[in-house]
C-alpha cells in the first residue's frame, strides 16, 4: 500500500533536513509525525520517525546534563518527571511544598529560588518527581522542561499565561503541558498531572506482598515483566492475572488496564 504523503509532511521533512538545532530537529520530527498517514502502509515510516524522535531525546537530555544539570545533581527519578514553570511570585514553590516531600524557601520576594528545587510526589503509591524551575529561566535549567515528561504552567491571571505559552514558544519547548492556578486544591493538582500524564497504575504479586508500578496506557505484559528483569521475558511461561476480582492466565501480548494485578510465572530450568 502507498503512503501517500500530504504536503504537509513534505514541508515538515524539508525543515527537518535543514534544521541547524537538536530542540529544532525535534520539533519538525514532531510535526512529520503528527500529519504523516496512519493507514498500514505507513506503520514502517512512523516507526522510524518514533525511533529518531527518541534519539534525538535522548542526545538533547545528555547534552542537558553536560550544560549543567547534572552538576546541580539533578536527575531523572520515580516514574515520570514534570516540570513546575511560571513566573516570579506566582506559587510555584508552595505548590511544590503542599503536592511533594519538599521543603523549599518561600518568601514574598522575587527570584527566592535560584536553582530547580525539587520533591517526589506521592500517587496511589507511585513516586512523581516534580522540579521546580526558576524564574529566572537560565538556558542550563530550562533544558530540563525540553525532556521532561510534562510541563505544569503555574499562573495567576491569563497575562501571566499568555507570557509562559509564548515564552515556551520561543525558546521551541513543544513539551506536553497542562495549566495551574496558584490557588487551586493540591489534591485537584496532583489528579490533574496524573490524568495528563496519562499512565495506568498495575500490581506486582509475589508470595508476600503486592506493590504498584507506573507503565504507559496501553502496555502489555512483556512491558511490565520487562521493568521487573529482563530474564523474566526469556524465561517467560504465563502470567497469572486478576481483574475485577476474577482470575486468568494471559501472555506476553496481552494488553493490561488500570488496577490489574500481575504475578509472573517463568520456566524451570
């Protein structure tokens, strides 16, 4: 079957191929992504465009980490990392103190926090890293809101909003983002970032106890196993599962859903 690319695409690999940056070859990879057809004949095409979207991810996070993040000791923990970003005096700090184990200082005053602070929140059990990222919008810092896996605009009024949206614009910051005001209910926030973050919460069974795991909507068994130990997939026999409070046996392809509890069973050797 043929693709049958739009002109669209065909602009969105023109900028690509001439893009001078990392931050611009994502953004046009991005786009490629978005307008290139989702019939069969193109899932080989997306493929690729999703493997060198990741590469190049990952290179920018490296090159973020050389800049200076790693040096300030920040790195990626629990599982996802969102971005707190706004400017001065809008909340960002107590929000950060009232959803996370965090402690920062919290003064009237502009510019209080200098460099990302950072909490892990809690989720049902599941551990969110939350870093908080200056006002002051330093290069070195703001490349952290370029690889994290979601950004959460803090504001007071739709001034201060429309500033963030076309700041993050600028600088080619096409991250997943959601909207906070300063003021709203930190149960509310923390459903909110859970909801966009847009994971499912599963269960691993052992003989003594049951613990939550993070996974992408839409994983599978191998996935989950995987995350355990790799000599869980190669040595796979059946999995044993539970949901709604009945009971089956399933395989590495089958598809896993919020709540499900997991009990690997793996070949004697």
């Amino acid at each position: 079957m043929p693709v049958n690319f739009t002109i669209e695409y065909y602009k969105a690999e023109e900028k690509f191929l001439n893009a001078k940056t990392t931050e611009e070859k994502i953004i046009y990879l991005e786009e490629m992504i978005r307008v290139c057809p989702k019939h069969k004949g193109a899932e080989n095409i997306l493929s690729l465009l999703h493997t060198k979207l990741a590469k190049l991810k990952k290179e920018l996070e490296k090159k973020s980490e050389k800049k200076g993040a790693k040096k300030e000791g920040l790195r990626k923990e629990g599982s996802a990392q969102i971005c707190l970003i706004g400017k001065v005096n809008v909340g960002k700090s107590t929000i950060l103190k009232e959803i996370t184990n965090a402690t920062p200082d919290i003064d009237r005053y502009p510019y209080t926090t200098v460099k990302p602070e950072i909490g892990m929140m809690d989720y049902n059990g599941i551990k969110l890293q939350i870093v908080e990222i200056p006002s002051t919008f330093r290069p070195e810092y703001m490349s952290i809101s370029r690889t994290t896996d979601l950004i959460v605009i803090v504001y007071k009024n739709e001034k201060d909003l429309k500033f963030m949206k076309e700041f993050l614009d600028s600088k080619y910051i096409r991250t997943k983002r959601i909207e906070i005001k300063y003021n709203e209910n930190p149960r509310k926030i923390k459903e909110k970032i859970w909801r966009a973050l847009d994971l499912i919460i599963v269960y691993t069974k052992d003989s003594n106890s049951v613990s939550p795991m993070a996974l992408k909507r839409g994983s599978n068994i191998k996935d989950f196993a995987i995350r355990i130990h790799k000599d869980f997939v190669e040595n796979f026999a059946y999995a044993r599962l539970w949901r709604d409070k009945k009971e089956k046996q399933v395989g590495l392809n089958y598809i896993l859903k919020d709540g499900d509890v997991i009990e690997i069973h793996t070949k004697l050797k």
